[in-house]
C-alpha cells in the first residue's frame, strides 16, 4: 500500500506558499525562518508536526520569491524621471498601430549620469520614432519609469498583481534622444525569443493580413497579442479561450501522440529494444518533444505547469514506478509552486489543476463506459460543471454553453487543427510551400465563425455580480457533491448548495440612501451614485489612442460586480476625452436609459440631452439638483454640468471641469446653498479652479481629486491642496487610494471615505504617497 505521507507534506507545501499570498503586507523575513527551525526541531519526534513545518516552509519559499520583486522596488520618487537605462530586450516586441510594447532586463540605471542601484525586468512601451527592436538586443534607452501602478476598483482587473507575478518591477515608456543607442544586435541568452520572433515575423510575411494571423502566432510562438479583442470575446463566451494559444493541453497532447509514435516506431526495432524499453524510449521522446513545443510559447507559466505535470507522469514510466493519479496531482502541484510559487497569483493555475482533479475525481471512481463519445461527454460535463464557481468568481460571468462547445471544438482545433497548423508552418519554411499555411487559416476562419455563432447566443455566457466568500464555499461543495458517484448519498444536495449562487444579491441602499464611488480611472473623472431607485454615472474616464478605453473596462465591471445591469442616468459633464472618453464602451456593456451633457451636440450620442442649471429629480429620497450650466452657450470645461445631490442632512457637490469665473458665478448667486459635506474637486485640483471664493462657500468636510499617479500636469496642485486643508477639508485622491467609497445616510450620518487600495490591500499592492507630493509628471496610458 502506497503511503500517504508523500500526498499530505505535498499539499501541505502547497498550502504555505499559496497562503502566503493572501497577506496583505510582508512580514519579517526572520518570523517564517524561526518558526520552521523552532517547529522542525520538535517535529524531529512529534511526526504529526511535520505537515505543520512543510506549511511554514511553502510560506517561506513564497516569501523569499515575492522579496525578488517587492523587497527592492521602484521608488516613488523617480517616478516619471528622465532615466537612461542599459539592458536587453527580454521579450518579443509587440507592434501595435500607435505603439510599440516589449519587456526590458535592466543592467544599469543612470540619472543625470549618476549611477542608481535599480535592476530589474521592466515593461517598456514606444509610442513614436521606435527604431527597429529584436529580442535580446541590448540597448541604450532613455526612459520614463513607474512602479507597478494599475486602476484599483471593485470589480476591476488588478493590472498589479499580473505585474507582479510576472516579476515586473515598473513600467515605462522610452523617450527620443541622443541616449538611445542599439549595443549589442546579437540575442544573448534570449536566443529562443530572437527565433520565436523571427518565426512570428514569418508568418506575418506569409499571411498578411489574413483575419487569423493572431491565432497562427498564438498556437506556433505563444505571441497572442494578435488576437483582436472580438475573437477572444467569442472565445471566452464559448468556454475554448484555453485551445487558442499554446497551453497546457496543446503540451499534453503533443507529448502523448510523440508518446505513441515513439513508442509504435521504436517497437519495430529488435536493436534498439535491446538497448530500452520501448515506453521508457517513448516517455523520453515525449519529454524533448514537449519541452521543444513549450519553448515555442517562451515557457509561459501555462507550459511550465503542464512541463511539470509531464515531468511526474513521464518519470513514473521511465523509473517504472506506479503513481496513483491522486499523487501524481500533488507531485505535480509541490513542483509547480516549488518552481514559481507566485504561479497561484494565476487564474489559469486553479483552472488547470482543477480540471484534473475534477477529471480524476468524477471519472477515476467509475467503470469505464465502451462509448467514446459516452466518457468525452462525461468530461466535458465534469470540468463544465465543476469549473463554473472559479470561473464566476474569476471572470464575473461562465460560458452556459462550455460543455457543449468543449465537445466539439477540443478534438477539432487539437486533434486536427492544431497539427495542420504546426505542419504546415514548417512546410512554409520552405520556398514555394507557403500555401498550406494561408489554407490552414481559412480553415480556422471557418472554425472561428462557428464558434462566433454559438457566442452571439444570448444564452451563451451568464454574468454574475459579487458575492459572499460563503457562498462560493457552498457553490463549491455543491458541484462536488453533483459530481460525486451515483451510490453516494445525499447527492442531490448539491443543487440545493447551488442556489445562493443565485439567489443571493449584492446588498442595496436602503430609501434616503446614497452610495457614492469615485472611481480609480487614472487622469479622469468617474463617479458613480447608487440609491434605491436608481443608479447615476457622472462621466466615464478617459480613452486613449491605443483603444483602451475605462467605460467597458472599469466602470462596466464596477456595476456588474454590484449586480446592476441597466442605468438610470448617464451624466457627462462636457465632452472633453478625459470625461466621456469611456462613454461608448460603458454603452456597448450596460444599458443606459437616459443621457445628458454640458455639450450634448459634440458627442456622438444619439438622444444625449443637455443638463440645464435648475433641472432636478429624486430617486427615493435622495435629490439631484443641477447648478450649472444655465444654457447660455457655454463650451470646453465651463460647459461641464456642475451637480448637486442631498440626502436627508447630507451633500456632495460635483464641480466637473469648471473654471475659477463660473465657481465665482455660482457663489454669487447661490452662497450658503453651495454648503457640502463632500467636494469632488473641479478640474484635478488644477490651480485654475477649486477658489478660494468656492472652497468657503462649500466649506466641505472631505474634499476627493480624481486624478492619474503622478500625472503630468502635476494635479491636484499644492496650491489647491493647501487651500483645501487650510478650510479644515480632509484631501484624498484616487491616485494613491484608488476607487474611494462612502455611504450618505437618511439620518445625516456618513461613512467616512475609505480607498479600495486599504480596503483590499495585498502583498503586491502600490501603496504610494499621495500624488501632489511625487515630483516628476508622464502620461496614463500604460495598462
């Protein structure tokens, strides 16, 4: 009987290093070592403390990783500074129409000469004059750098965490200049990703513009960058965005038709038998095999997963061990995180590992059925399932159609697709054979269509919003017990744990409530007001020339990780592209009922109308009352629609863009009406609003600056700042808080201001001083 030490010191380990990571700061580096020396000592005789010290010792293995990236970080206060760097390209350069994006290994750092003590893996982007850039070149950049710096929001990605796990320790952009300078054309030690480049551009020569070139990078070089983001909408909705790019299953069923071949080939051979055994042959042509196709990818962490994972497998057969499936898992997950712990910052690692195991526990425990299609289904159906709550908690929404989807689309694209793709890529590498290539993407054209058909359904993905940590437990528990074997009992209970899944509904406000947000959207604006009638957007962040834009990607999320799918009112202030730049995307992913602007004829917003100073609404005994404009032709920032919104004995003023002569106007006219608790500073803090005449006339409790970590215009100004502090205003800004939350309550009571960046605090977590006090400027447009 095999022992079950092995599989509880393995999960064990796995359980320090991915609970490490729920820390919300670092702790002492001696804590972890004293207690796995004082614990070892005593588990020397006490055996049952021996999974205990493996725990401490995963722990102080993520520890000693995490202290690579976060123990020497970026400073703040070279922020934006102009630095020259020297090092080499450590990635493919990625070209995109306004930019072009590649990781950088920094060797030295200078500032005014001066020799600075920072080294690192940084990720650089050129926006204009990019000289021509190949992977492992080393070259002599000015640059602008940052620390690892994202939008932090509720329901957001956190850009943070994924700088982090792949060890980046800032970002940046390059600037023209006598620095820059190319010293060395030759690779170095990043020859594989020279050849994957050269292999990209290849295929890019070959294919043109064919709609699928991303797709053939992405399944022959790992580069998916290419894949625009309506394929992956398609994918994503389908439950396949695992098969288009080279994953861990591309690597497993590479390795297993190498396997068989080699086996099959080698059995043929009287000679070579007597030299090894035909599987242990076959188990070491499928490991070079594999490690040969993962390096294609440049060994992503999906690829080091399923390397490992072979490792285990292939070394059982090559040692001519038996490995119960079970243990191998475990084997599998210990040397994964003994590799890169951090490897559980990555949804892709519990995606990975949990199909296997829900693979082996729902079809490990059954007689196998004769019916191909009967087990394929039963699989498709066991991951489906079983994947559902990591997927809603991951992504917010599930492909209802995955399973269905998974049953054809896995054997089409890995058993047919993916091969015609690999071969006819070499064939390509051939003069005058070139034409496989451009008909194998035509048939994934093909492919793709279907695919997008089955997205288009309306019933294809369901979205979910936030819910409680115990909910997902019992979700959890649910699918297991569903997936369970027949005989047990109590099966059925499953679909009675899944219902608060759907049933249970992020808390609302309750009537003469108002929930405020001021989201994080970098140099911009964004406010969204909930109450318990209705749900008002006061601008949506800004947009970019690259397409990224914060509408769908950070106040889309915003609202439906608080369930609300339909808003009432969409208010942007003037039309300036800091403001309404994320207009479009937010109306492409919530529905909008009605739309007003300052400038409502320069948008292009069919139906938008304009706000008029005097207009008012309540929504359940929360009053909105517009101040400005009066509709005398205002234009720029001093059309912006200046909003007043009160609860019983509460008040937030919203000032949008308006300058010094329009907050004088409304002193004048209004005075002591303009009394707030809350101020959400006009224009950034910019010195040419926020007067000293509206700041006592407002004389506000809190006074909250939207505005970009450490932007280029220097907002909010210490000038404004000063003076807001000086009328006894208490200043935060969304640069170093993040999204800032409140509740005015019908009483008059209000929740003081919190920052989602101390709200959810975690080891990888920017945790910069406010922004006015950071001394160099730059632009957003990073994430």
């Amino acid at each position: 009987m095999i022992s079950r030490q092995p599989l509880t010191l393995g999960l064990a380990f796995a359980l320090g290093a991915a609970g490490f990571h729920l820390m919300p700061e670092m702790p002492p580096p001696w804590l972890g070592g004293g207690l796995v020396v004082v614990f070892g000592l005593l588990a020397w005789r006490a055996v049952w403390l021996r999974p205990l010290v493996l725990i401490l010792l995963g722990g102080c293995w993520a520890q000693w990783h995490a202290c690579l990236t976060l123990c020497e970080p970026f400073p703040d206060v070279l922020a934006r500074a102009p630095l020259v760097v020297e090092g080499r390209i450590a990635s493919l350069p990625v070209q995109r129409s306004h930019s072009t994006r590649f990781r950088f290994e920094i060797e030295q750092t200078t500032l005014d000469g001066e020799v600075l003590p920072f080294r690192g893996l940084v990720r650089l982007s050129c926006y204009r004059d990019c000289p021509e850039l190949k992977a492992g070149a080393r070259w002599r950049l000015p640059v602008r750098l940052k620390p690892r710096h994202g939008f932090a929001n509720p329901g957001g990605f956190d850009y943070e965490r994924w700088l982090f796990e792949a060890g980046i320790l800032a970002t940046g952009y390059t600037r023209s200049g006598p620095e820059q300078q190319r010293l060395d054309a030759g690779p170095g030690r990043f020859w594989l990703t020279r050849w994957r480049q050269a292999l990209a551009e290849h295929l890019a020569a070959v294919l043109g513009e064919s709609s699928q070139l991303g797709l053939v990078q992405a399944l022959t070089v790992g580069e998916r960058s290419g894949v625009d983001s309506t394929t992956w909408e398609v994918f994503t909705r389908t439950g396949t965005n695992h098969l288009m790019a080279i994953s861990g299953l591309h690597v497993g069923l590479i390795a297993a038709a190498v396997f068989f071949m080699a086996r099959l080939g080698w059995g043929l051979s009287a000679g070579a038998l007597s030299l090894l055994a035909a599987p242990r042959a076959a188990a070491i042509a499928a490991g070079l095999a594999a490690l040969f196709y993962a390096g294609l990818a440049g060994f992503a962490i999906s690829t080091q997963r399923a390397l490992i994972m072979l490792a285990v497998v292939l070394g059982a057969v090559l040692w001519r061990r038996t490995l119960r499936p079970y243990h191998a898992l475990v084997v599998a997950l210990a040397g994964v995180l003994l590799w890169d712990p951090q490897a559980v910052l990555s949804y892709g690692f519990w995606l990975s590992f949990g199909a296997v195991a829900l693979l082996i526990f729902n079809l490990g425990q059954r007689l196998p059925s004769r019916d191909l299609w009967t087990r394929w289904g039963r699989a498709q159906w066991a991951i489906g399932l079983g994947l559902m709550p990591l997927l809603l908690l991951f992504f917010a929404k599930a492909s209802v159609i995955a399973p269905l989807a998974n049953l054809v689309a896995v054997p089409l694209f890995s058993l047919l697709l993916l091969p015609l793709v690999l071969l006819s890529t070499l064939l390509s590498l051939i003069p005058g054979l070139e034409w496989p290539l451009r008909l194998t993407a035509d048939l994934l054209d093909l492919a793709v269509r279907g695919l997008g058909w089955l997205a288009h359904q309306p019933w294809a993905a369901v979205p979910l919003s936030s819910r409680h940590l115990w909910v997902w437990g019992l979700a959890g528990a649910g699918v297991i017990l569903l997936l369970a074997p027949r005989g047990l009992p109590g099966r059925w209970l499953g679909g009675i744990l899944l219902l608060p899944l759907l049933w249970v509904r992020p808390a609302h406000p309750l009537p003469g409530e108002a929930w405020v947000t001021l989201l994080d959207v970098g140099q911009g604006l964004s406010l969204v007001v909930q109450t318990a009638a209705g749900t008002l957007v006061y601008d949506t962040g800004p947009a970019y020339p690259s397409g990224f834009e914060t509408g769908s990607t950070v106040v889309a999320p915003f609202l439906r990780a608080q369930g609300i799918h339909h808003l009432d009112r969409l208010v942007l202030s003037h039309a300036d592209r800091d403001h309404a730049g994320g207009a479009a995307g937010l109306m492409d992913a919530v529905e909008v009922g009605r739309t007003q602007s300052g400038e409502p004829t320069e948008l292009d917003i069919p139906g938008a109308e304009a706000c008029r100073a005097g207009e008012s609404w309540e929504w359940s005994g929360v009053s909105f009352r517009y101040l400005h404009p009066p509709g005398h032709g205002e234009t720029g920032n001093d059309a912006s629609c200046v909003l007043m919104i009160r609860t019983a004995g509460t008040a937030l003023l919203v000032m949008g863009d308006v300058e010094r002569s329009v907050e004088l106007e409304l002193v004048a006219r209004l005075d002591n009406a303009l009394d707030a608790d809350v101020l959400i500073v006009g224009h950034h803090g910019s010195r040419t609003s926020t007067s000293a005449e509206l700041v006592q006339a407002v004389s506000p409790q809190w006074a909250l600056v939207s505005s970009g970590y450490a932007n280029a215009f220097g907002f909010p100004t210490q000038e404004v700042v000063r003076r807001l502090r000086a009328s006894g205003a208490r200043v935060l800004d969304t640069a170093s808080m993040g999204a800032i939350r409140f509740a005015m309550g019908p009483s008059g009571l209000m929740t003081p201001p919190i920052g989602d960046r101390e709200e959810h605090r975690r080891l990888w977590t920017h945790r910069p001083a406010p922004s006015w006090q950071l001394k160099q400027g730059g632009t957003d447009e990073e994430q």
